[in-house]
C-alpha cells in the first residue's frame, strides 16, 4: 500500500464514553484520506439506533476503501455489553486492545497515522492496569524512552515538560537532562513534522513571576536557566523561563511557534479556554504519528447525542496533515 493511500486508524475509546458515538459523526464527514474506524461493530450499531442515526458500516479490508457514505470499520470486540455512561472494569483490555491493534498497524506501515478518541484512566486502574494515559502507554509499547505531550489550537501549540503528575512531584521530575530532552524532541518534531524551519519556542517558568529571583522558588535559576543558556549555545531559539501568567498574553506570543509548559494545567488551562471542542492533542516524539482529542470521555453527555465531534475531526486533520509531512 502506498503512502498516500494508506487510512488514518481511529480509536473509539472508552465504550461507556461518548468516543463512540464521535466515531459515529464520521460517517457524514469527508477527508481527504481514508478514516477507519477501530470499535465493537455492535456497540456502534446499538448507539446508532439509540441516536435514530442511519448507519451504513463496511468491514474494512486493506485495500478495499468503503463506499461513499459508510463508515470503515475494524471490528474489535468488546468483552461486556457498554452502557452509555456506566464504567465498567470489564472492558479495560478492550479499550487497550483498540490501541493496541491499531499501534501495530501503524508501526507496520498498514496505517498512516493513529487519531484516538477519549479513554478513561480511572476504570483501566480499577481493572488493575497500571495506565496513566495515551501518551505514556504508546511511548512504553514502542520502546519510546521520551516523548512529550503537545496540545495545539487557536493559533497555540503548548507542549508539556510534564504530564499526569501530582502537583507534588512536578518539581523533582524538572530535571536538567530531562528538560534539555523535552526541548530537543519539541524543536525537532515542529522542524520535522511542522515544517518550521527555526522555531521560536516560549519557556515557562515553574514559579509564580518565575520564582522572582529566587524569593519564591530557585528551579528557574538552578535548573530551567542553565538548560535554555545550554541549549541557546546549539542554536534553539529558546525565549525564557517566563512567568506563566503572563506568558499566554498576545503581546509575548507574537512571534512564537510554540509555548512549553511545566506541568499540565499550567498549559492546558489556557488552550482549552483557547480552542476546547477544537484542539488537538499530538504525541511527539513517537515513531508513529498519534494525535488526539483535547477533552475526556463526558460521561453525563454519552448517548444523548449532544456531544460536539469537531475536536476529533480537527485531530484526524492533523493527522493528515503531519503524516503527509
């Protein structure tokens, strides 16, 4: 199968989620590549009847795309019957198994890129999974020792130095080395996959006003400084430790290609007020291109139809678009 015609995999996430019936609004929506779609065929079927949703599926077969208006399926099967908004324990391995499917087919060039809908990290623990979330299994299952978080909307592109962490261990997971690596992997995937020749990247600091000289905090002085100093010295345009509230103003962005955040709602807070229902969520780093959703699995909105599926048509966009590139 050639680059061009190879399908972008789709996972549909947590069954009880409302990933599912976002999968579903695909059917309607044309790409300017194939969208297969990995999920329980009854599943979709019985979300599409609770919806009063026309459902044409076809079984996909790698070098059969579907017909004109029907959804591309990869029929995985669940363990439990799925309720709308009803976890269930049972269903953990299923909800790996799509991953797990489609990141084979990636790695071996069956699929161009993998766009995955919401999971639930919470039931895939209770089923006595260690799961912290997407970006740290896909990195574990390609034998990835880094990657990094990067959300990206409304004209921002905020990448994370880390990720699901408790407040309480951010700043001892803020190391030298591992900082220098965030960094260098974020240059290079905006150079590689971005196409952006010299990227400006905006550094936040840790600390309120950047630990203001050390009085509240001395990270930015003893460890994010000398790594940017370090870094400026290869060439990166690096622009920083900046205070966070202040970096996310129009004036200091201007300019900018990216925003590097320390830790996960100092970054994200600020997208998703930005572009929530439309940011996009891309691993960097990875051997495959992977980007995702920016929200979670809005349990109180599976099966009523109301949930918007524009954040999973701008991530199956990006897609495209990063693994053309």
């Amino acid at each position: 199968m050639n680059g061009e015609s190879r399908p972008i995999a789709v996972t549909s996430g947590e069954p009880a989620g409302i990933g599912p019936e976002l999968c579903l609004a695909l059917a309607a929506r044309r790409f300017s590549r194939r969208v297969v779609v990995l999920c329980d065929r009854g599943l979709l079927e019985t979300r599409a009847r609770a919806l009063g949703l026309d459902l044409a599926l076809s079984d996909y077969r790698a070098g059969a795309p579907a017909p004109a208006g029907a959804l591309e399926l990869l029929h995985v099967p669940l363990a439990a019957p799925a309720q709308p908004g009803r976890l269930d324990a049972a269903n953990a391995r299923y909800v790996l198994a799509l991953l797990d499917r489609a990141l084979a087919g990636c790695s071996a060039g069956e699929f161009a890129a993998l766009a995955t809908a919401p999971v639930h990290k919470g039931i895939i623990n209770e089923a006595g999974i260690p799961f912290t979330g997407h970006t740290e299994y896909l990195a574990a299952r390609t034998g990835t020792r880094r990657v990094v978080m990067m959300l990206a909307g409304a004209g921002l592109r905020v990448a994370l130095a880390t990720t699901h962490l408790a407040l309480k261990d951010v700043s001892a997971a803020i190391t030298r080395e591992e900082l220098a690596t965030t960094i260098r992997i974020l240059h290079h995937d905006l150079v590689a996959k971005f196409g952006i020749a010299r990227p400006r990247i905006l550094v936040a600091g840790l600390n309120p006003h950047a630990g203001e000289g050390g009085h509240m905090g001395r990270e930015e002085i003893e460890v994010i400084a000398p790594v940017l100093e370090a870094l400026r010295s290869e060439g990166l345009d690096l622009v920083g430790p900046l205070p966070a509230d202040t970096l996310f103003t129009r004036r200091v962005l201007a300019g900018s290609d990216a925003q590097l955040a320390m830790y996960h709602d100092q970054g994200l807070a600020v997208l998703k007020f930005a572009a929530f229902d439309e940011g996009v969520n891309i691993t960097l780093g990875l051997p495959i291109v992977r980007t995702s959703v920016d929200h979670g699995t809005a349990l109180e909105l599976a099966g009523t139809g109301q949930a918007s599926p524009h954040s999973l048509f701008a991530a199956i966009e990006a897609a495209i678009s990063l693994a053309r590139a």
